[in-house]
C-alpha cells in the first residue's frame, strides 16, 4: 500500500490527497488520487480506545477513553463496569452502563467525584445492573472532543461533548410516553435535589479513593431543555422514592421522565465544582451557557487542534501519524486542572489538602515517579507557560500542607517511590520555565532530603531518609521496601537539587548534593557489573537474583533499575570496567530470554507478563524504570544500537489500537516516551538540558513553540528499512553529536538527519559526542 506524502500547515489543517475507509481496528483500504483533496482535522487521527483493552492480569494501556479537553478540570467517559472498578472501560465488555464524569488517573488509584449520567425508555431500570444496555463499537464514536453511542436496548443514541468544568449531553429518543434520564450520585455520600419548575437536577457526590479533607464534595448541577413529567429519586440499597425531589445518603440518585417522540432531541448540560452549588452553576454558566450542542463540540473541536497542530508531521505512514496523535493526546490529559474562577474572575481552587477554599492556581492526578522522565520535559519544551502554573501549583501544594505532592489523587496518596518532584522542579527551572517562586520550590526539595519526620504519607518526603543521610544508602534489612530503587531515586533527586542550586548561586550547597547523588555508587556490585541491595553493616544482601521483581527494586528487578543513574551514565560505565563492558550488559538484557523470578509478589503481575510476551529479552518497555536504558548505548560511543533499538520499539510496541501500548500509559508517560522518540530524540536525564538523540521516525517535523520560534527536524531517506543516522546537520552546520541541548530547540532552526539501511559506526563517536555525564564535569 502507498500513500502520499502528508503534510500540513501550522494551523493543523491537514489536505490529504487520499480517500480512506476503515472497517475494525488496524484495518484500512487507502487510495492516493491526485484530484480530490478532502480536509481532515488532526483529531480524526487519534484514537482515545488505544489501551482500552486491558485488566487486572494484563495492561495494553490501563487507559479509558478519556472526553475531556486539554487538562481539562473534569472528564467523561462510558462506564461498561461497575461503579468503583477502576477499569470503568473493558473494550471486550458488551454493556454500557452510563457515562460518567471522572477524575480517575490511573486504575489502581481508582476515581473520586464521580456521578453519571443514563437514559433507559420502557420499563423504568434505575440499579445499575439493570439499566445496562448492549452496545457494538460499531454503533459508537469515541474522540477527545464527543462520545456518541447507540444503547441498544432502549433505541437511544447517547451524546458527549466536554468543556473544561462541563459537558453538553444529547439524548435522541424513540417514540415513548416512559423515557428517563437518571442521574446516579454514586457511593461513599450524596445528595440530589429535582427541581422541576428550573428543569434542573443539582447535589452532590463525594466518592474517593483517599487523598481528600473531611469536608471534600463535589457540587453538580444539570440542566435540561424539557419539562418533567415524572420525579423519582433513590436511597440506600436502591430503594425507590416514587414522585419525591430530594434524597441524601450513602448512595442516592434522581430520575426524571416524560413522553417523547421518534427523533427527539433532549438535551442536558452539566457542570461541577468542588467549591460550592454556586460556583457549579456559574461554571456552567461560563463554559455553556446558551451555546447549543454543535457549538459547544467546536469549541473543544478548536481547543483540541490547537495543541495539537503545535507539532506538524510530514509521514508517509498513517498508522505511524495515528499512533503519535493519540500519545499526544494522552500526554496533553494530565495533570488535570484542579482550579476555578470565581465571580470576579480571579483563579481560586478548593485545597485537597486543607479543604479551605483559597487563591491561585493548584493540579493533581499525577505520579511523578513516572512522569517526570519525559512529560514534563516535554511541556517545558512546547508548554513553558502552562508549566510555570503547574509550578505555582506546587508552591500552593506545599503552603498548604507542608509537603510536595509525589502521588497527587485529588491530594496526597501513598503510592510508588521517590522524591522525583525534585527533578520536576529543577528541571523547569533550568529550562527556562519562569513565573513561579523557586525559592520555595528549592526550601521544598531541601525539606524532602532533610526532613524525616511529619510527612503525611509513606511516598511524600523520602522513607529511609536518616538511613540514606547516614549511610549514603537505604538499607535491605530495615523493613524498608524497595530500598535499592530508593537509594537510586534519591541520589538523581540530589543531583537535581545541586543543579538548581548550582543555577541559582548557591555553590556550597550545590556541592553538597553533587556528592550525594555518587551515593548509586554504594549498590554497585562490582562482582556482577549490577545494583544490589546492600545490608546495614555493608554487606550485600544474599542471596542474590538479578531476575527478581520487586523486594529492593520497584516494579523491576536489578537488570531494569542498574541503569537509573540518570545524571552519570559515565560514572557508571566507569563501575563495570569501560565502554565494552557496559555495551555487553545493555546487549545481555535485550539478549537473555525473559526469565524472572516473581516470589516476592507470590503470583506473575501484570509487568512481569507484559515483559515476557513482547520478545525483546528481559526489556521491559510497558513499565518507566527502564524506558531511557536503550538511550544509553549513546554514551558509550555505539549510537547505531541506540538508533536500532529505538525504532524498534516505536515500531513494534505501540499501534493505534484498543491494545496499542505494551503496559501502563500512566499519565503520558509511555505516551511521551514515543512523542519525543518519534521526534528524534529523548530527555534521559531531566536537569540537564540536553535531549539524547535516537532515530526520528517522520521525514519532516516541525515544532512549534510557544516563543513564536520553529524548529524543524528533517530525515532525508527515511523508511522502515532506514532506521540509521549516516550524517546530520544542525542550522547547515555539520552535527556530530548524540544530543542536542534545550536552549538549542528554544531557539529555533532545523536539525537534519539523512537515513540510511546499514549503521554508519563512525558518526558521533567522540568523547565530544557523548551526552551529559557528571564524572566528565570534574
């Protein structure tokens, strides 16, 4: 099959010189012509079911679809599971049981503020078991900016379109004297009030996972375009209350009901806040208002095309073009805004940490411990501005509860490792990212790495930290999980804080931090080139499998979490005897068969079986620990294997399909491992102002950036079969480098790669070439 080639202009309309069909998922018929030209927008590229395909067992992307705008406040989504399960959304599940306002990030921090949204015709089934309906992808349209989708059992056809703190639903009905609408408030405490002469459901819900104040709520009101027939709510244990208008409980929830005829069009928008009925309605009022269906879809139409025509692709691969658009859309998701304007238009947020109401700006749904490799690299990169308010937002996080968020769900959770807000932090500083009082932020990764005590939960602040100050490591036989993956998170984290410090004059403490982030150096065992854990009196722990998951190391066992030291790659190299060494251990990984040992869990978790099924050895892609590693041949002067390795994975491991990712997408963090990779090149080390080269995957790329600059990246005679840098140029300049600096792509200009089929071993093989390692600053 061949298309044309495909480009576009900036404002990201794309006229393709092709008529395409498409029946089921990664199937198409293509047919390039030279005299129709049909106009698409971006969005018809991106598929928000990549990932739906996933369980408890086995995750192709643990995602839902997500309808929502960018970093939107609220989301929606179908439910075809159970309220509470975090898998909302099974691809393979045939029954659709509402559409529902989320907040969830992840399945395993489930959701909070939830309520949903369902219509039935007929006899009148509110229990969510009951009013399911059958549904077929066929008969269902998912994109970020609509829903739409046909409920089988009850001749409806259900519709979506969001705003930031809203949505507009449409409802067309059959002919019926019994159509419903139900508004279920969900479990954990709720309130719902029918008021009929206002046409208006309002309440509230208060569902969560943890990580809320006492007095946390989540306001709703619903708005229709038709007069109430029928007025019923429900109490505990789905007791009906017939012709009633108000309910509180455990779980309540309201129904209204009228007549209908064949085709008509009920309408309902619906807007929330968690700081008050009031500010519900005045958020309602804001983002909808008068606005009719179709102008509130074009509104999140355009907020969509205008990110993401802020990177222009010329491809001759649609599933490739596809496939980078809805990672772009996963990375633009989160975090989400948690922040409102008031009556005066001033930002204002409730504090998931205090519960008081106060100013300025605040996010969440996020971990760092995956995100900060690559996502906020990448909004420092195109999205300064929005970074400096996520910045700000963390100033406010730490006013207000005395600590960094590490695990943010709507506040703190006890969840993962780290003390990876400091590279967060640092690494927008030095990148450029202004606005926001780095002062605090720097006294807030200072207290992380000096403060042992008071911290609200097991994964803010730094666990071990008086062990790791005294030792220079966390020790195995402590009672401290995941000590290793501890140490090497830290010593990064300590590298971050004396680059800003460093950045900001402060030399003495800056030096102090350089010298702890050597502390990955005290888990080196030198008898198997790995990272061990190490005993309090220095001893490594015994036995010693480098194939076993979890105990020292996180989500990984010792051959994925060796090569997390991030800031000193060379350092490393230098611990397991040079070059040859070091290109020997990366090689064993991708060369072994996918062997592990998984008794510290006690059953084969979803990591472990997505490792093993995708053939590339004990590389383990679908989880963060190890998605810079194939990077790292860069540093040791073989950036062809780098190149190799790269384009396989692009290639292979991810397709725009409901299975696309091979394991968690986690808040765009695998998603922004392929948009940087796609473009050409990836940020290893995040506070270090370089990104590391690997093998573009588009002819032509053009980022747009937020400066009004352009920089472009070309790759001459690229293809499948070319995935090798034979030569490169930087602004007509020859470029012998495996990276490229920040400040390099703020400038603008243009990169250029020409391809080729066989690996050229003599580009960028200098000492000069290598990216940023901290033993070469000395």
């Amino acid at each position: 099959m061949k298309t044309r080639k495909i480009q576009w202009p900036a404002i990201g309309i794309l006229f393709l010189a092709m008529v395409f069909t498409s029946c089921g998922e990664g199937t198409k018929k293509e047919m390039a012509t030279n005299s129709q030209q049909d106009q698409t927008e971006l969005l018809e590229y991106v598929n928000p079911l990549m990932g739906t395909d996933s369980d408890f067992s086995l995750s192709n992307g643990n995602t839902y679809p997500a309808i929502a705008t960018p970093w939107g406040m609220n989301f929606w989504t179908p439910m075809t599971s159970k309220m509470g399960d975090g898998w909302t959304y099974k691809y393979d599940e045939k029954t659709i049981r509402g559409i529902k306002q989320t907040h969830q990030p992840s399945p395993w921090i489930n959701d909070y503020a939830a309520f949903s949204l369902m219509a039935v015709t007929g006899e009148l089934k509110y229990k969510e078991d009951e009013r399911v309906s059958h549904f077929s992808h066929k008969a269902e349209t998912v994109k970020p900016d609509y829903y739409s989708v046909y409920l089988a059992d009850y001749d409806v056809v259900a519709e979506v379109t969001p705003t930031e703190r809203a949505a507009h639903f449409r409802f067309t009905f059959p002919e019926t004297d019994q159509a419903f609408i139900m508004l279920d408030a969900f479990f954990k405490g709720s309130m719902v009030k029918i008021l009929p002469e206002e046409r208006k459901i309002i309440g509230y819900c208060r569902n969560n996972s943890g990580g809320v104040p006492e007095n946390f709520h989540n306001y709703f009101v619903a708005e229709f375009d038709k007069d109430f027939e029928l007025t019923h709510t429900w109490g505990d244990d789905w007791k009906l209350k017939e012709n009633t208008t108000e309910n509180k409980g455990e779980h309540v929830g309201a129904i209204i009901g009228f007549k209908t005829k064949r085709g008509e069009k009920v309408h309902v928008k619906v807007a929330s806040s968690f700081i008050s009925p009031e500010q519900a309605q005045l958020n309602l009022d804001r983002e909808i208002g008068n606005k009719t269906f179709k102008e509130t879809r074009d509104a999140a139409t355009q907020a969509w095309e205008k990110e993401l025509s802020r990177i222009e692709i010329s491809t001759q691969n649609i599933d490739h073009l596809r496939t980078f658009y809805s990672c772009l859309y996963r990375v633009l998701l989160f975090p989400r805004k948690f922040y409102e304007f008031d009556a005066n238009d001033q930002v204002v947020h409730y504090s998931p940490y205090n519960g008081e109401v106060l100013p300025g700006y605040m996010f969440t749904d996020n971990g760092f411990w995956d995100t900060f490799r690559a996502v906020f690299p990448f909004f420092n990169m195109m999205y300064p501005d929005l970074n400096s308010n996520i910045m700000e937002g963390l100033v406010n996080t730490y006013k207000e509860s005395g600590w960094l968020p590490e695990w943010a769900s709507p506040g703190h959770r006890d969840c993962m490792i780290g003390s990876n807000s400091a590279p967060i932090i640092a690494d927008a500083h030095l990148t450029g990212v202004s606005g926001f009082d780095n002062e605090t932020l720097l006294d807030a990764i200072l207290k992380n790495a000096t403060v042992a005590d008071g911290r609200p939960v097991n994964s803010v602040g730094r666990a071990g930290l008086d062990y790791y100050n005294e030792l220079g490591y966390v020790p195995y036989d402590v009672d401290i999980h995941e000590n290793a993956a501890r140490t090497l998170e830290y010593a990064y984290a300590d590298f971050t804080i004396a680059q800003m410090a460093k950045s900001l004059g402060k030399n003495e403490l800056a030096e102090k931090y350089y010298q702890k982030s050597l502390n990955y150096k005290k888990l080196f065992d030198p008898s198997t080139k790995l990272m061990r854990g190490k005993n309090k009196d220095g001893e490594f722990q015994s036995p010693f499998n480098p194939l076993k998951w979890g105990d020292a190391f996180t989500e990984g066992n010792s051959l994925h979490y060796t090569w997390s030291v991030f800031h000193d790659v060379q350092g490393l190299i230098d611990l397991m005897g040079g070059e040859k060494e070091f290109t020997g251990m990366l090689d064993g990984v991708f060369n072994m068969p996918p062997e592990y040992d998984d008794s510290y869990y006690g059953f084969t978790i979803h990591e472990i079986r997505e490792m093993q099924i995708m053939n590339m050895g004990n590389y383990a892609h679908g989880n963060q620990p190890i998605q810079h590693m194939i990077y790292l041949y860069n540093y040791a002067k073989q950036p062809w294997k780098t190149q190799a390795k790269v384009r396989e994975v692009l290639t292979k491991l991810y397709t725009p399909t409901p299975d696309g990712y091979c394991g968690d997408e986690d808040n765009g963090q695998t998603s922004a491992w392929y948009v940087f990779s796609a473009l050409g090149f990836y940020p290893v080390a995040p506070a270090t102002n370089q990104y590391v080269i690997g093998s573009p995957l588009f002819d032509e790329v053009k980022l747009h950036l937020q400066n009004g600059n352009t920089f472009t990246i070309t790759a001459n005679d690229n293809g499948k079969e070319n995935p090798f840098i034979q030569t490169a140029g930087l602004n007509g300049k020859s470029y012998d480098k495996t990276w490229i600096g920040t400040e390099t792509v703020q400038n603008g200009g243009e990169l250029n790669f020409k391809m080729g089929p066989e690996a050229n071993k003599n580009w960028a093989i200098s000492n000069e070439s290598t990216p940023y390692s901290l033993s070469n600053q000395k």
